[in-house]
C-alpha cells in the first residue's frame, strides 16, 4: 500500500509539474508573440505600384515637407505608432510607400482619390480620412483669417 500511494504522489506531482510547464509556456508565448500589423495597403497593391513609385529617400523628403500640416502629421504619426515605429527613419520602404500613397490620396481631386483608394486595403476608411483632413483645413484657414 506504502508503494502505491509513494508511486501515486509522483505521478501527481509529475502531473502538476507539467501542467505549470504548459501553463508558463502558453502565457509566455501569449506575451512574446508578435501582433500582426495592420497595413494600410493589400500586398498584391503595393507590389504592384511598387516600381512606379519614388525611392525611399524621395518619399521620406515628401512626408517630411507634408507633416508641417498637423492633421496629417496627426494621422502618420498614429499609423507609425501603430506600426511600432515612432521615426520616419525606422520606416521600411513597403511602410514609406503605403504612406505616399495615403499621402497622394489626401491630397488629390475626389476622383483621383477614389480610384487610388482602391489600392487600400479598406478603401471607406482612408477616403474616410481624406474627408476628415478636408473638412479640418478649411476651419484652420478661417480660424486664420480671423
């Protein structure tokens, strides 16, 4: 009886030893794990616009001169944050180029706009942010006037 209960204790100690094994596994791997970034732009779009685009060094000139609008600089800087890169200069060239994009869509005449929407990935959501950035331009302009 002595050999049973010996021989039990260690198959549940060997038990809860596992499952802490696993339990610490899965919580370190939920707390490692890499979040998916949300990109702007669906994959096929960007390679395929990629070649007729400028070079990286070009484009983060251009978003240089268009973050003196802090509308926009509002809303690249939250799309870099999300991506978990705080400076133009930890860009990738994908992450440049989709930013260009979003760049030549809020800036272009509404049917330029729609047609290059299309290359997002949600295309209501940047038109969406287009229109916002529309609207936010003419109040400044008239708080400035005043």
């Amino acid at each position: 009886m002595a050999a049973i209960s010996v021989l039990h204790g260690q198959h549940l100690a060997m038990l809860g030893l596992s499952w802490l094994v696993a339990l610490g596994a899965a919580g370190w791997s939920q707390r490692h794990a890499r979040r998916p970034v949300a990109r702007l732009m669906a994959p096929r779009a960007l390679r395929q616009h990629a070649p007729a685009m400028p070079s990286p060094a070009k484009i983060r000139a251009a978003l240089g001169d268009a973050l003196q609008d802090d509308a926009l600089r509002l809303v690249v800087t939250r799309i870099c944050r999300s991506w978990g890169r705080p400076r133009l200069i930890d860009l990738s060239p994908d992450e440049l180029r989709e930013l260009w994009l979003l760049l030549q869509l809020v800036t272009a005449p509404p049917d330029r706009a729609g047609a290059l929407a299309q290359r997002f990935a949600n295309p209501a959501v940047v038109l969406d942010i287009r229109d916002h950035l529309a609207a936010y331009r003419p109040a400044i302009a008239a708080d400035h006037a005043a």
